[in-house]
C-alpha cells in the first residue's frame, strides 16, 4: 500500500483502483481467488478452474510526506535531518512565514525541498527604486516604473560598434557625404544584466537644416525613415538621448545620419558617443497592493564608492544605539555576522545575537534571558549592502558606513536612521484662521513683486537670476552667481549666492534649503564658535563654561581641551599619545605643580612600563645619585665623572691615602667610596662636614696608602 500523507483504506482502495482496473478489463479477489472480468457496464464473475496459488510476501512500506515549518521574514536555509534544526519545527504556528516539504521512508531520511514562502509580507511597505543620470530625473511613474532600477549596484555594459562611422577621440562619426541622398549607420550594441537599466547617448549634428537629419533610432529597431525614432534633430543641435532598457539580454541601437539636401552645409556630419552618469537618484513609494505607487521627488543616493561603503539595517522600534557589523580592514564588501546568543553573556540595549538563524535585538539589558522572550528581545534584520525599504513589520531602517584610508578599511561608524515608515494618521482638526502677514520692513516696491515681475511701476527691476563673471577657454566659470535656480549643484536647481572658482563652488549663501558654506582664508577679530569667543588674538573663554575643542578621530584617538575631568585629555590607542620636541634651545617639556598642604599635588603621577635615554653629552639631572667618579690614586685626579646633580669644586689628594672632596650640597647628601682592590686597599669616609667629606685608603693590614676608588653622593639635587 502506498503512502502519500493519508492512507487509503476498504472501499476506498477499491475505488482509487477503479480506472486501473477498467483499463485491464479484470481483477480477481485476492481473499477467495475468485477472478471477475469487465463487460463494458458491469463486473461478472469468471469461472475458471485451477487451483489458488500460494500467499505472496508482504511488501514493504511505502513513502511518507513530511512538512517543516519557518518563522523567519528572510529565506531561510534548506532545512536539514529531520526538519528541527536552524529555526525549523514541524509544529504549525500562526507565525509561520515559510515551508518545506520532502518525501522519504522516514523523517530523517531524504532531501527537503527549496523553501517556498507560505505566508505573504504584512500590511504596506516603502520600496525604493534607484536611477543613475546626469541631472535630476523625473520623477518616476507606475508600478514599474522605466528606467529605474530595484538596486543602487552599478553593472558596466559594455559596447560593440558596427557601421559606417569612424572613431574620432572619445566620439564616433559619420563619413563626409560622397553624394546627396546618402545614409550612413552605425550600430552599437550591449549586455544589460537585470532589467530597467539605462543608456545614455550624446548626439550632435551638424548639417544643412530641415533637410539633413540625425537620428537616434527606437531600442532594438532598425532603422527606417518611418520609424517612431527615439530622437531626431536637424541643422545644428546636440542633445543626450536616455532610453531605458526594459530587460535584461542583448540589445542593440542604431545612430544615423541622413542627407537629403542638394547642398552641403556646416559640418555635414553627425557625432556621438556613449556616457556613463556616476550620481545614482533614488525615490520611494509606499507599496500596498491595492493602489498604483505615488513616488516621492529623486533626492541623490549615496552609492558605495572605491573609498566609501554603506551597509543597511530594517529594526521593528526606534533603536538610538545597536551593534554595527565588523570590518574587514583587507575585503571589500565585507559585512561581519552577529555573534550566536550564549546563556552566559551579559547583554546591553542594542546588542544583536544570532538566535536559531534569526537576528534578535536587547531592548534591555540583562543576562540568561533567552531571545525567545519578547520582554527582553526583538526581532530584528542584520546589515545588508543595499537598504530594503522600511515596512509595517519594520518601520525603521539604519545606516551606517566605513572609509578606506591608507589601502585599509575602518572600522563601521556614523550610525544613524536613513528612512522610517508611518502609518497614515488619522486627519487632523481645521486649524483657526491665520492672521494676515506682515513685512519686516520691506520696501513699498517690492510688495508689488510676484516672483515673476522684471519691471514694477517703469522704476525697478528685480531679476530672478545672473551671473558675473568670466569663462576660461575650456567652459569652467569664475564669478558670483545669484537670484532664484541660478546654479545647479549635483543635479538639484539652488537659489542664493553662490561664488565660483573654476566651477567649484567656495561660497554658498542658500537661505532656501538653509545651507552655508565658505571655503577659503577667514580673517575674523570678534565672533563666537560655540561658547568660545573670537579675538584680535585668537580663542578665548572666561568663567563657568562647558565649551570645549573637542577632535575625535575615532573611538580609542582623540584629543579634548576642557573636558569635565581634566583641562586636555588625549587618548591614541594607535600611537603616541603627545610628542613634544625642540631644536635650538628651550626647554621640550616643563611641568610645575604648586601649593602646600591638602592643596599639594604632584608634578607628575604616571603609572606604567618607563624608559629613560642618554646620548652623549646629554645631561641628567634628577634626585639620586648626584655625581659619581672614578679618582686616581697617585694624586686625587678624576679620571672620568658621571652626573651633573650638584657642583664639585676642589678635588684632590691631601696626604697618603687622604682624598679631600668639595661640593654645593651643604649637609643634605649621602657619600659612599670603593676602592679598587688592585692593592688590596680599603676606602672608608670621613671628615663628612658641610660642603665637603673625606675618602681614606688603606692596606687590609692597616696602613694609609694610595689607591684608586670609586665615589658616588647621593641626595636631592640643587638648582
């Protein structure tokens, strides 16, 4: 008997193999031998003699259906043995979001299959779509909107060129017409990789007008004269043709030039060439199934660069701190997993575990607390290359990023919210009446002005934009600009005023989209930078004040000037923490601590591993030993000396075996001498008095003799 997830049992055995038996014309009864034969409407008993034959063997069990079920919103992994391991539990659940199903003897036999999504997304979500193009693009239209592309991630195409045209420098150009009537063609053709991606052709013609054409044919169309093309111009023009590219495949599309005219004029020729816009736009809709999507306006997206990396992150709350991913200092793209929960781990808000292949967030701090508590825990998604689009399920969505510097990557850093979706609220009150405005101190004039009026009362002019300035040879401006859309910066429209060096921008006054810049040498006697006061002779701050300079490189390398604790504090996990150096006099480093009593402090407290250098010809001079010397013997002559921590004056033999030393130490020193045993001599001291002391020497049986020592003074320096 076969197994297929239900068993078949009395009658319905028989009716299941109805068909089959019908389509064999006979059955016979396996309990009493008996054979019946079909005769077209009905079974008849068949008599045949024979005797039965012997019982077979019992046949083996058939195959079972089994089913394992998965909570995750993300595709999980193919489950594995029996279907309980890395999320998956063959308990169904309200929560269940995804199954998988295999057919095997047993449950820890055969292979699952793919997971198949059981339960659809909840409620409304925010998708993105993502547009690279020279200038702001409009904005798109539809569920699926041309030209616009479901990921920020650029994929180069590559072109092949086939025709009459010749390549010219970064152009392709058409020939020098032979005849009249003539048309020359050139095919380009490419590989776009997912659907909707663009391409961005540059045209220009320059032949006799209304009779002489450039042409840039419909996608995937060759050319006739009554096509629909994509562009067509006459006479002298250019422009930059977009067409999008609706799937992914082989395309091709085809440029040409046309002369009809009996005369040749201007060029008489047509250029192009194929462009690659960098600045990637993006806009959002809210998606719900029911209506068509309402985009927002394009805004820039910043798109991972040679020396930039953004990675993404979808949380079900408001998350003010959470786990950034690790860095890979040598791999690009790299975005390091969440750590496995452990029982033992004490957890603060923000951090994520891997928990059974789902990501959870504490919103709390505790410790033992397993994820499967949602008092201490939160689904949340983990950090991804491209952002996914906040939803109902997960309404805020994180970014953060990592700079390449030095052929190294950082770490991740400047975490911060990137998008976050609302439920329509419900429609608030009428409002009162608002009062009439009033000008602050406008002239009369410009009251009469409707942002579109040059000329008012034959008196006044008031333009909506100019420009002052100069234009070198290749294009590139130098001068002032103002007045409303006067400039276009990253492809958005800006009002102000705007200075221009060579087409960078140094000075931006935008009172519209509030943005200030300056770039350049400030000279500034008075002003403010926070609570710090600018004067003739630089920075300044008096009394109680919170103010601070405050450069942070990162987490473990920065440098704060009026921090709570200390007047600077300077941390470099990475290096030095302060170098100080001189050259040509000066002293590199001068520390004095002052007061007495309960006010006393100390000029240095460090703690730590130290290490002190002398060159030659360096100086020391510190508490310890002052000054040591080697002393001949024969007459009292210092043979070499070491230390500068006192001043020694007269130095010299007295008497056999009687060495007198002078110093500026008074009685605040403490003297010690060896003698070297080359005679076998002894030093002793004496005569120990104010400014000076006495070094004897003499033989181990007890006479004065002359010999040579070592002498050192130990005591607090004098300045």
């Amino acid at each position: 008997m076969v197994k297929t997830g239900s068993v078949l049992r009395g009658k319905g055995i028989y009716q299941a193999l109805l068909p089959i038996l019908k389509k064999n014309w006979a059955y016979r009864n396996t309990s009493n031998g008996i054979v019946y034969i079909y005769n077209g409407t009905a079974w008849e008993l068949m008599v045949a003699d024979g005797q039965d034959g012997t019982d077979g063997t019992d046949g083996t069990d058939g195959l079972s259906v089994f089913i394992t079920y998965h909570d995750s919103e993300d595709e999980p992994s193919r489950p594995t043995g029996s279907g309980t391991s890395g999320g998956w539990h063959t308990n169904a659940t309200k929560d269940v979001v995804w199954i998988s199903q295999k057919v095997a003897s047993s449950a820890s036999s055969g292979t699952w299959g793919d997971p198949i999504r059981f339960k659809g997304l909840p409620g409304k979500y925010t998708e993105l779509r993502y547009k690279y193009a020279f200038g702001k693009p409009a904005t798109p239209t539809g569920t699926n909107p041309a030209g616009w592309s479901l990921s920020p991630d650029r994929e180069d195409i590559t072109f092949s060129y086939s025709g009459n045209f010749t390549k010219d420098g970064d152009y392709y150009v058409s020939p020098s017409p032979t005849s009249h009537s003539s048309t020359y063609k050139q095919r380009v053709s490419f590989t776009t990789r997912r659907a909707n991606q663009m391409i961005h052709i540059e045209i220009d013609v320059s032949s006799e007008q209304n009779y002489d054409k450039g042409i840039v044919e419909a996608l995937d169309t060759s050319y006739r004269m009554d096509n629909e093309h994509a562009w067509e111009g006459s006479g002298v023009t250019n422009a930059v043709v977009d067409i999008a590219v609706p799937t992914a495949g082989s395309h091709f599309v085809e440029i040409v030039y046309t002369k009809d005219g009996s005369t040749s004029s201007n060029e008489d020729r047509v250029k192009f060439r194929m462009l690659d816009p960098t600045t990637c736009w993006y806009s959002t809709a809210v998606i719900d199934g029911k209506t068509t999507p309402s985009w927002s306006e394009p805004v820039i997206f910043p798109t991972d660069s040679k020396t930039e990396e953004q990675v993404y992150l979808l949380a079900k709350s408001k998350r003010n701190v959470i786990d950034l991913p690790t860095s890979n200092e040598y791999v690009n793209e790299y975005i390091g997993d969440a750590p496995e929960y452990s029982s033992s781990k004490f957890y603060s808000a923000g951090n994520i575990v891997k928990y059974n292949n789902v990501y959870k967030v504490a919103i709390q701090a505790h410790s033992g607390i397993a994820p499967t508590n949602e008092a201490y825990w939160e689904d949340v998604l983990w950090w991804v290359d491209n952002p996914r689009g906040a939803s109902e399920t997960y309404p805020y969505e994180y970014t953060c990023e990592r700079t390449l510097q030095d052929g190294k990557w950082g770490e991740y850093k400047n975490y911060r919210l990137f998008g976050h979706y609302g439920k329509d609220g419900e429609p608030g009150a009428d409002g009162k009446p608002g009062e009439d405005g009033k000008d602050a101190n406008l002239l009369p004039w410009v009251e009469q002005w409707n942002n579109n009026k040059t000329e008012i009362d034959g008196e006044y002019i008031v333009s909506p934009k100019m420009f002052s300035g100069t234009k070198d040879s290749s294009g590139k401006l130098t001068g002032i600009a103002l007045g409303r859309d006067c400039i276009t910066i990253d492809g958005e429209k800006r009002t102000g005023i705007f200075a221009l060096v060579k087409d960078e921008v140094v000075f931006e006054l935008d009172p519209i989209n509030q943005q200030y810049k300056f770039k350049g040498t400030i000279e500034a006697d008075s002003g403010k930078i926070g609570e710090w006061n600018i004067t003739s002779t630089g920075l300044a701050i008096s009394g109680q004040s919170n103010a601070n300079i405050y450069l942070n490189i990162n987490g473990g390398k920065f440098l704060r000037i009026n921090p709570t604790e200390a007047l600077m504090y300077v941390r470099n996990d990475e290096g030095n923490g302060i170098w100080v150096t001189t050259y040509g006099g000066g002293d590199a480093l001068k520390v004095l601590s002052n007061g007495s009593g309960s006010k006393y402090g100390y000029a240095i407290d460090s703690a730590g591993n130290h290490r002190f250098y002398q060159r030659d010809g360096d100086i020391w001079n510190a508490p310890g030993v002052l000054w040591a010397a080697y002393i001949r013997g024969s007459d009292g002559f210092v043979m070499r000396s070491w230390g500068d921590g006192c001043t020694t004056g007269y130095v010299g033999r007295s008497a056999a075996g009687d060495y007198v030393i002078n110093h500026n130490l008074g009685n605040e020193y403490f003297p010690f001498a060896t003698a070297v045993h080359g005679v076998w001599s002894i030093a002793s001291l004496s005569n120990i008095a104010s400014g000076s002391f006495h070094v004897r020497t003499f033989h181990k049986d007890g006479n004065y003799g002359d010999s040579d020592f070592f002498v050192a003074i130990m005591g607090r320096n004098r300045g």
